[in-house]
C-alpha cells in the first residue's frame, strides 16, 4: 500500500483517495467511500478502468506481453513446469517439493471419479448436445452429489471442493465427448497422469489398452498450463461474483464455464478454427481482413484482439511453437496452419491492426492443435474449461479467504423514464 493520495474536485468540493500501489503494475485509487463523501459513482462499463479485487495469484503486463503466476513466468512454467505443478502453485503460492507435489497429485487422482448417478444426468441429453451445455448443467449438478464439502466457511471444505472440481473436470469433459460420439465412458486409471487419464478416458475404448502418446500428453499438458488462470477475466469475475454471494462452489465453477462459452471469451478457439475453415486458402485471407475491419461488418478476426494484451499474448508465441512439434510428431500437416500463419503475418501488418494493437490471443493456434490430437471444434472450449477450472477454485479460494470480502453489488447510471402516474387500461 502508500500513503499517496489523490484528488477529484466536483464543482466546488474537492475530494481525496488513497493511492495504493501493488507489487506490480498500475497503482489503484480506492474509491470506496467515493459515493459515501460525494454522492456519485464512477461508470466504467466493461471494467476496462477498475480493479475489482487484490489478487497475488496471476499478473499481466499487456503492453510487455508478461503472464506471472505467482511471480513465475508462462514461458519458463509451460517449458519446465508440469499442470499438476502450477495448479499446485496456484492454489498454495509457492512451488511444490517432490514429496508435496505427489500428495498433491495422489490426492487429486483420489478425487477423479464421478457418483456413479452422474453418469445418468448424461442420457437425459440429445447425443448432438453442445458439450458446453453438458459441462454447464453437470458441474452445476455437483453441488447435488457433495454436499459434505459445501460449507465455504470451513476451509478444510473449501479444499475437499476444491480437488473435487479439479479432479473431476477430465473425467466429466472425456464423458461429455465419449456420450457425443455414442461410444461409452472410460473410468479413470490413477496409475496415469492427470494429463494421460483424461488423453485415454477420452480416446481409448474398453475393447483395446490405450498408449498414451508422451508428445501428445506433454503438448496437452501445456496447453492445460497456459489456460490455468488469467487474472479478472470475464470468467473469473463471474466465479467471484457468485461467489460473493455465498454460492457453493459447484455452482459458482458452472457459472464460470458458463460465462467462458461465449465467443468473445473461451468460445473463441472454436471460432477461430471455424474461421480459419472458412477461409480456407491464403488467396481468400485479404477479404477477411477487410471484412474485419469494415464497421459495417459484425466479422471479427476470432483469436485476435485482447482486452489487456497491446502486445502479443505470451500463450500464443508458446502454442505457436507446439504447433510445429505436434505437427512434426504426428506427421500431419494441415492447410489451415499455413493459413493462420500468413493471416497473423497479413494482420500484423496492416495498420489497422497494429494502430488498434491487435495481435494473435491465446485462441488462435489451439484449436489447430486440439484438431492435429483429434479433438472435434464443440471440445475446444471444453478444454479450455478443463484448465480453467484450477484458476477459477484458487481465485474463489482467495477471495472467500478474504476477511474483507463482500457481496458484489455494482451500481448504474439510470437512463430510464422519471417518475410518473400508472394510466389505467381504460384511458390507454
Ligand atoms: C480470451 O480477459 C482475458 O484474459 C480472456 C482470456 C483468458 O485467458 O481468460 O485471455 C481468453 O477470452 C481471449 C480473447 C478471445 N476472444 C477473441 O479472440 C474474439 C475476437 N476478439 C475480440 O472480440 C476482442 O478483441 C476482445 C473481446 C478479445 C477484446 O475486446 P475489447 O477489449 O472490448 O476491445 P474492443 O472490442 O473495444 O476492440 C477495440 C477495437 C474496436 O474497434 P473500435 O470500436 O475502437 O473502432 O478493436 C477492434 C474493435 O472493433 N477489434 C477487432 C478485434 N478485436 C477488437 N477488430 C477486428 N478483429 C478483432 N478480433
């Protein structure tokens, strides 16, 4: 914190706030006694100007491209690190031992399977469902089967839920897939990792042992670690929003998933390989362009763009680079892949995307990734669920744990008719 201050002057009066300053990036003015002492509120739709919280979990720099969970970067986490390891380091701050990083992950495989009665909520959907639509009423549906961990207060209850939600997110996406394609449900096998149980719950079948493929684990763990947690995103704003309300956290997790699904958000992996599809070839690329950047044309460029980073998304650069790995691997190649990569060349030179500082965001290569793995479109945000999940329980986590916390009540500017008399039907 300091002892900085600032001053608004409204008409006559003036007004001072405390400054305070973080570890790093811009400092805050707390302006909560600004509607106590002047009678206004501030408006700042879209919270593109406001701090919603203190957080010491994740922190971006957009205008450098840095991404810190607790303090370590992406880069050398999505290189050195493992998705057990930073969901750890998420959740408790500092990274694992050896010894606390296999109790860590033993407990979390001793969380992976579903109440066997969940299973059934999965027939009650048609088999062409969205699986974002399944993930949304299953995870929600939680807060049915455990109700011996609901009670946010105790924080040995806050852990059970916790690893629960962790554990069981691989388990409930690979069900989701396997119901979609009419094939059945694999149990969970704790002899593997948590990234190689959720590869084989997902495509291996009862009639045949599954190998999971190491390259592929290590490209989806990765994947897994660049979409852990990302600050106040609208996902997690919305998970600490019913949070503050004192909603379990079951229920507080699907209303993240559910805020992730849209395409400005999470959704936007699905729509940026539909994008690519649909372009097609690199001949057809400028007419995306100019259609992206005509104000009369709702297209956007999916994948591109980001409310915080004003210069490249870190996770990008990192799921750029596992393209080519997994491309390599697998011996695949694929012709949307020559296409976002002259599209990013094609955009990032042209001057509306630079003056509007539009780059690739976290969306762009992962779904040419998830499609090289064999992952259909309607899966892409259900992975990004999968990750997110860690980011959404530890951000919960520190905000219930905030002795200072309290129920998310925003305020509005009012546009609305003034006061008037009811007209009964008759004179109307
Ligand atoms: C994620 O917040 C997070 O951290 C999210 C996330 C996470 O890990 O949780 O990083 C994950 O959601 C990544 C973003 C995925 N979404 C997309 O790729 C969808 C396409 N991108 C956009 O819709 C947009 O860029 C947003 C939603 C990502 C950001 O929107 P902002 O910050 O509200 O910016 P904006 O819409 O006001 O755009 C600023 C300008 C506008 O032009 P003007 O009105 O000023 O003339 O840039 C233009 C926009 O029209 N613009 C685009 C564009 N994105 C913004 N123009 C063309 N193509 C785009 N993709």
């Amino acid at each position: 914190m300091s002892d900085d201050t600032a001053t608004l002057k409204l008409g006559s009066e003036s007004y001072e706030f405390p400054v305070f300053k973080g570890t790093q990036g811009p400092d805050v003015v707390d302006i909560r006694k600004l509607y106590g002492q002047t009678g206004n509120f501030t408006f700042d739709p879209g919270f593109t100007s406001t701090a919603s919280c203190e957080s010491a979990l994740t922190f971006i720099d957009g205008d450098e491209g840095i991404l810190l969970h607790r303090g370590y970067n992406i880069e050398q986490l999505s290189e050195q690190s493992s998705f057990m390891e930073v969901s750890y380091l998420l959740l408790n701050g500092e990274l694992p031992s050896k010894a606390e990083l296999e109790d860590f992950s033993y407990t979390i495989s001793r969380h992976t399977m579903l109440h066997e009665q969940l299973a059934t909520f999965y027939k009650g959907f048609r088999r062409d469902a969205h699986p974002m639509a399944i993930m949304c009423g299953v995870v929600g549906a939680l807060s049915a089967f455990y109700h011996d961990s609901t009670d946010i207060a105790d924080p040995e209850h806050r852990k059970i839920s916790s690893h629960r939600l962790i554990a069981k997110m691989p388990t409930i996406a690979a069900m989701a897939y396997k119901y979609s394609i009419g094939q059945p449900f694999l149990y969970p096998d704790n002899d593997l990792s948590y990234t190689g149980n959720f590869l084989r719950m997902t495509f291996g079948v009862p009639a045949e042992t599954y190998e999971v493929n190491p390259v592929i684990e290590r490209a989806m763990d990765r994947i897994f670690i660049l979409h852990a947690d990302h600050e106040q995103n609208a996902s997690t704003s919305t998970v600490r929003l019913a949070g503050s309300s004192g909603a379990n956290p079951f229920a507080c997790i699907a209303a993240g998933i559910a805020c992730l699904w849209g395409p400005a958000h999470g959704g936007a992996n699905e729509a940026a390989l539909n994008m690519l599809r649909e372009i097609g070839t690199p001949d057809r690329i400028p007419h995306y362009i100019e259609r992206a950047k005509d104000k009369n044309d709702p297209f956007r460029l999916m994948g591109f763009g980001h409310r915080v980073y004003k210069n490249y998304d870190p996770r990008a650069t990192v799921m750029r680079k596992t393209v080519r790995e997994i491309m390599a691997e697998l011996k695949v190649t694929d012709p949307v892949f020559e296409v976002a990569l002259q599209l990013e060349e094609m955009a990032l030179n042209d001057p509306y995307f630079i003056e509007k500082k539009l780059f690739p965001n976290v969306d762009f290569y992962s779904g040419i990734i998830l499609s090289a793995i064999g992952f259909p479109t309607e899966m892409f945000t259900v992975l990004f669920a999968l990750s997110r999940t860690v980011g959404w329980v530890a951000q919960w986590n520190e905000m219930i744990s905030d002795p200072g916390q309290k129920i998310g009540r925003p305020r509005q500017l009012y546009t609305g008719p003034a006061p008037r008399d009811y007209i009964p039907l008759s004179q109307r």
